[in-house]
C-alpha cells in the first residue's frame, strides 16, 4: 500500500496484511537548515512498534535519537516519509486533532521534565486526563495511582521547585503514563535517577507494555537497553542495526533483523 509522503512523494513500506503497530515510521527523514547550514537529523528510518513490545534506542551523540523519539510523538513532523501511530498518519492531522491524539494516545518523558511549577506533582499528573473531559476527582485518583506506582506518593502535593531533580523526573513519568496511553515515548528516563531508583522504573516500563502498551526509550546504558525487546542502534541519522534485548519476550510480532548502514542510509 503506497502512502503519500508529508512533504511530497510516496513511501510503500507499510503491510497491509499484518495488524496496525501501536507506531511505524516509514521512509522517514529530517532535514534541519538549508545549503550549507543543511543538517540530516535522520535518513530513510523504516522502524515499527507493536503492542506489547518495548524497543531502547541507542546510538553516539549527534546520531538522531532525541530527533526520532520527537518526530514518533508527533512534536515534529518529518521532511519525506510518514510516521503513524495506531494506522493514523499524523502528518495528515490539523493542529488540533494531532493535539488531541498525543494527549490521549502518546506518553512523552521529557529531558527536562516539563512539569508546570504552579502546579503541584499530582496536579501536573492529572491534567491531561482533566483535558481529556475525566472529572477532576477520578483524575486526581489515577494520578495518585500513578505515583504510588512510581514509589512517590507522599510527592503529592508538593510543587516542582520542592523536589529534587530525580523526584522530578519520576512525577514526569508517572505523567506519561497515566490513562490508556497506548504508546509511551522516553527520553533518557533513569539519567537523574539512582540505578536502584532506575531499574525500579524501567520495571514500571516493562510491566506496561507486557500489559498491552509499546514503548520507545532512548537511552545511553545497555544495561537500561537489556530491559527492551529490541535495541535500534542509531548512527549519523541511520538505523545501523538492530540487536535482541537480553530480556526479550514481549512481542511475539517483533521482527529482529541486523540492518547495514550502507543500505539504511538513503
């Protein structure tokens, strides 16, 4: 099945014979700057994310990990190729359903948190659940959920500029998987957190997508990356291969095969 590209031409890497993946990308590139200043922030990535499966991206600084991980959230939109999330192409979203999809469909963890300072921990866990139309009580209880989940809950009600940068991060997590969230999105989830405090919420991860969720975790650890299913390995903007986690078995559907970087880079 040919799709028409978001920025012009066609991609025809999608199945239609195999079930929807939670995420796919398809052909998918980013060009940052133009001429001289011109930058490939990523190179013809075919990548796909199915329900159940927990996939760790890894790759040197400068290798399109963060540029991935934002373009699969719907933060950014590709220069060719599609990226879809449960079969909707988001490149063919106005503004405000793109919105609406990552509130309910998409977790993202930040680098930098992104929690609101006004806001108290359960608050900023709440509210994109109180967005969505959830009544404020039943939002309040799923973000207490969350926390407690997390190992935080006496966090509460206690402001971002109250905690401690690790005590941060984990609220943000909390946040990212509050709700049905089909598909969860880290940045560098564990980089504040003791490796204690780090296993503890890469076992969270873990237990959400043998739960039925996906997840895509950009990370410089493999011993965090032994966590997933599947480890893409990422190099000047290109997949360069692909490894098996060492405690795979989520995803019966996932594919593990190695990729060249010669034949990946296009």
């Amino acid at each position: 099945m040919q799709l028409n590209s978001s920025r012009g031409g066609t991609v025809s890497h999608i199945d239609p014979s195999r079930p929807a993946p939670v995420l796919q990308l398809a052909g998918v590139s980013r060009v940052h700057g133009r001429g001289a200043a011109e930058v490939n922030a990523l190179r013809g990535v075919d990548l796909t994310v199915h329900a159940g499966e927990f996939v760790a991206v890894m790759g040197p600084s400068g290798s399109g990990k963060s540029t991935l991980l934002t373009l699969a959230g719907g933060l950014d939109l590709p220069s060719e190729g599609q990226v879809l999330v449960e079969g909707v192409a988001l490149g063919g979203l106005g503004k405000g359903k793109l919105a609406d999809l990552r509130r309910r469909s998409v977790g993202y963890v930040f680098q930098d948190y992104n929690l609101i300072p006004a806001l108290t921990a359960a608050e900023n866990i709440a509210l994109p659940r109180e967005l969505d139309g959830v009544s404020g009580r039943t939002a309040r209880r799923e973000a207490l959920a969350a926390l407690e989940e997390l190992g935080i809950g006496e966090l509460a009600d206690r402001f971002p500029d109250d905690m401690s940068g690790g005590q941060q991060q984990r609220v943000a997590i909390a946040r990212a998987l509050i709700g049905e969230r089909r598909l969860v999105l880290a940045d560098e989830p564990t980089g504040a957190l003791d490796s204690a405090t780090g296993d503890a919420v890469l076992a969270v991860l873990r237990a959400r997508c043998d739960a039925g969720a996906a997840a895509m975790m950009v990370t410089h650890e493999a011993s965090h990356a032994s966590w997933a299913d599947r480890v893409i390995h990422l190099r000047d903007g290109a997949v360069a291969s692909e490894s098996v986690g060492r405690r795979s078995g989520g995803c019966p559907a996932a594919v593990h095969r190695p990729n060249h970087l010669d034949g990946a880079a296009r």
